[in-house]
C-alpha cells in the first residue's frame, strides 16, 4: 500500500505533469471504485487541473472548484500515459479509471488482485470524504506535544495497531510503522502509554523516518516509487534477512489479515514475539 512518502511523491509528480492542463473527460471503468454520484464524473469535463495535494494516503486532484479524490488502497497505482489507448475488450484490465487531458496524455488509475478496495470520490471540498473527514494529524506535522497526548489517550493500544490508525496520526501503514519501531528500538506491542523518553525517542524516529523517506522518494516517477521504498527498508519484508544494524535475524508475526518483521535483538530484548501462523504449523 502507498503510505505517507510515496503519496508525497506522486502528488508532486502529478503536479508537475498535470498542473495547468485542461480535462476531456474522466472514464471510470471499475463502477464499485467509485463512490459518489454528485457531482457526475462529466462536471470534470473542461476544467483546469490546479494541483495534486496529499491529505494522509489520499491524492487529490484539484480541478477547477472540484476535488478528485483517490485512496489508492492495498493495490492501486498510478500510471503516467503520454497517449490515451484505444478501448479495450479485455476483462483482465487492470485499469479502474482513466483520467484523459485535452490531446490525449493523462493517468491511468490501477488496480491488481482480486480484492478490490480503490475509491474514488468527486467531490466539492475534500472534507466531504469519510476518511479525510476522520483523519488524524499529519505524521509530518504532529509536534512532540500532541503526539504525547494521542499516545496517553490510547492508553494499552499496542503501539504498532496506534501507528497505523489514521484517525489517530494520517499517513503510516504497515511498512513504515515496522521501520518506524526498528529506529525507535522499541517491540511492536509496546504499550501506547510510556515513558516521556519513549515518547521523545519515538517521535524523532518517526519524523526522520518519514522525512528520509520523502526525499529518497520525491522527483521519483511513478514507476519506479515501489522499487525505491522497497529497496529502502531495513526491516519490513525482509524476513530471514540480517538486521542492517546489529546482524541478527529478522523475525515476523502473521496475523490473519497481516504481516509484520523486527528485529529481535534492536527491538525486543533478544526475544522472538508469539507469530500465530508458525504456532499453529508447530502444533
């Protein structure tokens, strides 16, 4: 899933390929993507393209008065085309909606797999979004003090499942709350509740983290923001692998809907969290 630099990235790289040019037309080709019906998908017909602004893990495209907003979700992307193609007949498309300039250039917006959670809302103010109504602070922007608060409120949330919580803090997903705690030194089901210090060391993990992440990311094209944020991790998706900081195996935890990796000797005191998955093939 996109989170919070790759976003950046694509939103500052849409703004410069779209900014200024004028709409054909917006065709959606994957209906259930699409979440609203008013205003229709034809009031984007001629309008200008004034930017692409980022708000959590959503874009949206600023059109004339209009607000295309996309959530990219598990498996979306987007993809810079300098031609239109010709329709085409196949159902294995992986194409939900394709956004078309005057002359024929513009976006395609995709999604692979078979769980198809992409959405797309055109829409007057981007605060009539669900999800951008309910976020959280920026995690670029939430100062040490505020950031303390939402950690005491959350009292006994495993400070993992908190930092993933976009109503809480907007922009961190799976992958870089794993590289977040591996710079904290701090396990996965740490309590939200801790110490000032904790609380301190957490933060700047978090702020550099995403901060680094954004420079290696931003003047990246769209094809090539996968390859840099994976090649970029030092934990997450690297099961098996050493620890690029003291050596030791990284080590993860499967849930039923989720995968998460850490270093045991940086993280948890040299000692292996319960991993649901592998109990169950050891029983």
């Amino acid at each position: 899933m996109p989170e919070l630099p790759e976003v950046h990235a694509l939103a500052v790289d849409l703004t410069s390929r779209l900014a200024g040019q004028a709409i054909d037309r917006l065709e959606v080709l994957a209906f259930q993507a699409l979440k609203t019906t008013d205003p229709p998908v034809t009031a984007l017909a001629g309008l200008t393209v004034r930017e692409v602004r980022r708000h959590g893990k959503f874009l949206d495209i600023v059109a004339g008065d209009l607000h295309l907003v996309v959530h990219l979700s598990l498996a979306g992307w987007i993809r810079w085309r300098e031609h239109a193609p010709a329709p085409s007949a196949s159902r294995r498309s992986t194409v939900a909606a394709r956004l078309v300039l005057d002359g024929g250039s513009g976006i395609d917006i995709t999604e692979a797999g078979t769980r198809k959670a992409l959405a797309l809302h055109l829409v007057r103010d981007p605060q009539d979004v669900p999800g951008i109504a309910k976020l959280g602070p920026d995690a670029l922007e939430v100062d040490e003090a505020d950031f303390a608060q939402i950690l005491a409120s959350a009292g006994r949330t495993r400070i993992k499942n908190l930092l993933k919580k976009q109503q809480l803090i907007a922009g961190i997903g799976n992958a870089y709350s794993d590289e977040i705690l591996h710079a904290a030194r701090m396990s996965p089901f740490q309590l939200a509740a801790m110490e000032p210090e904790q609380v301190s060391r957490l933060h700047a993990a978090m702020r550099d983290t995403l901060r680094g992440a954004v420079e290696r990311a931003e003047g990246q094209p769209a094809s090539e923001l996968k390859r840099e944020k994976k090649g970029a991790m030092a934990v997450h998706g690297r099961f098996g692998e050493s620890c690029p900081v003291c050596g030791d195996t990284i080590q993860q935890v499967v849930y039923s809907d989720s995968t998460f990796q850490y270093c045991p000797t940086c993280q948890t005191g040299g000692k292996k969290l319960s991993d649901r998955g592998m109990d169950r093939l050891l029983k």
